[in-house]
C-alpha cells in the first residue's frame, strides 16, 4: 500500500472503475458490479469477493495520493477479514463436500444415510 502511494500511479485500476457509468460491462461480474455500484456497503462485499483487500482498498480512495489515513487502513484491515472469512468458508464447503463425496462414493451406501441427520431424521 506505501508502494502504491509512493508511486502515485493507479496501476490497480481502481481510480478507473469510477468511470463505469458511460459504457455497459460485458461480462456478468462487471454487471454487477455496475448494478450495485451506487452502494458502498455492497461494492465492499463484491470487491472483497472478487478481488483482494489491495485493490478494494485502493478504490475506496477513489484515486487519491495523499496519504494514507486511518480510514484506508480500517478499510483495508477491514477487507481482509471480510476476504478472509469468505474463503475459508468457500474452502471449507468444498472440502467438505469432497470428502463427503469420496466417503460415499467409495462405502457404497446411500447418499440418505448423510443427509438425514442434516434434515433432522434419525
């Protein structure tokens, strides 16, 4: 982040994704993004998705280079954890699914077995 604003060239393109409003994205994470644009708690969420805490925070500045301030750095920390949290869960669930995939796939038994105690059966 010092770098970034050392060098005072938005070589993220974060400054740029301000300059949406003129033309339509062409794919559907840009149209998206388009879409939910005008709020800043939902453009937080996507980009911390999407994107790493870098550029999320370098577009919350909107292209400034003066300085970081506490704001950039509660965002940024705030990006990480986000980010964070998002993919261990992904990593999480799909982990668990493929273990449970394998585990099914290689006892033969039914695929019910698993899902009733998530349903509530017993």
């Amino acid at each position: 982040m010092k770098l970034y604003e050392k060098m005072q060239i938005d070589w993220v393109g974060a400054g740029a994704l301000h300059n949406w409003d003129n033309r339509e994205p062409s794919s559907l994470s840009g149209r998206l993004f388009r879409r939910i644009s005008k709020k800043p708690k939902a453009v937080f969420v996507f980009l911390c998705v999407f994107c790493d805490p870098f550029i999320t925070t370098a577009y919350f500045r909107k292209g400034r280079f003066d300085g970081l301030t506490a704001q950039d750095w509660q965002i940024f920390i705030k990006s990480v954890m986000v980010s964070n949290s998002y993919w261990i869960c992904i990593s999480a669930l799909l982990g668990n699914g493929i273990v449970t995939a394998w585990e099914w796939a290689c006892i033969h038994t039914p695929l019910t077995t698993y899902l009733y105690p998530l349903l509530g059966y017993k």
